[in-house]
C-alpha cells in the first residue's frame, strides 16, 4: 500500500526547469509551492541546473544557473558547437559541418526543454536536431572563470 503511495507521486508531473522563478535558490524544504527544491536528487548538481533562460540580445542568449553562475552564450557559437549526428559524426567524432555554410546571423527561433537534462534549439537555419545536455552547455561557457577551469581540466 506504501508503495503504490508512492508510485503515484512518482509519477506526478515533474515541473520544467523553465517554470522554476528565475534566481531560485535552493529553498528549505517546504518554503516553496510543489516539490523543486525538495526534490533535487543528488545528480542534480546545482551548476548544471539552469533556471532561466532568456534571449539577451540579437546574438546573445543568458542562462542563469542555480548555483547562481550567469552564462552569455554567442548564438552562432553555440550553433557551431551542435554535437548531433548531423553535425558530429557518430563514429569519428569528426565534424560535419561547415561553419561557413551557417549564417552570420543565426539565431534560435524555439527553444524547448527535454526532459530534465537539456535543451533542444531550433535554428533560423532550419537545423533543429541539436540537443543540448545542461552538463554540457554549462562546460560552454564563454566567461574567463569558466574557460580559465576548462583548461586547468583539459580539453572537454
Ligand atoms: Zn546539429
Ligand atoms: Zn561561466
């Protein structure tokens, strides 16, 4: 009986990252309307866990983290950087695309979240396919502190 308790709260709907108020910290357990805070499993490292996400400019595009670190990503960048079998290849590791056949002015036009570990962007390029892990947006992170820690780790 116990345990249908909780499979049925299991199996609740479990809130987009995007829903969470921009800047919320890890609130006490309680403090706040719903599970967020409380909920957290421990993979959730606050540091790959954004909560907002806002385009700041023509060719900007912020994440705030719930660590509190801010991101201002380059659209174009982050369009270059698109890891999916389309632009990576599978096997190699080799890249497939081109930079120069994207657009000086690409840019997102949809933004979604998938699941709770990424974001999917759809480009004005007509490239859609990318996904983007948490884990790995926050590794590219353009701010010095972020490179100056890629580097003293390697290559990622
Ligand atoms: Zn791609
Ligand atoms: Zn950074």
């Amino acid at each position: 009986m116990l345990a249908r308790v909780r499979a049925r709260i299991a199996r609740r709907r479990r809130e987009s990252v995007f829903d969470r108020p921009a800047g919320g910290r890890p609130a006490r357990a309680g403090a706040t309307r719903g599970p967020p805070a409380a909920s957290l499993r421990a993979m959730d490292d606050p540091a790959t866990v954004p909560t907002a996400l806002a385009q700041a400019g023509p060719r900007t595009l912020a994440v705030t983290w719930a660590d509190g670190h801010q991101s201002a990503y380059d659209v174009r960048a982050l369009r270059l950087a698109c890891a999916c079998a389309h632009c990576i290849d599978e096997w190699t590791g080799a890249p497939q695309l081109e930079p120069a056949r994207v657009p000086e002015d690409v840019r997102p036009v949809r933004i979604q979240s998938v699941g709770r570990y990424a974001i999917q962007i759809a480009w004005s390029d007509g490239h859609e396919s990318g996904i983007y892990p948490f884990r790995r947006l926050r590794a590219l992170c353009p701010c010095p502190a972020c490179r100056a820690a890629a580097s003293a780790d390697g290559p990622a």
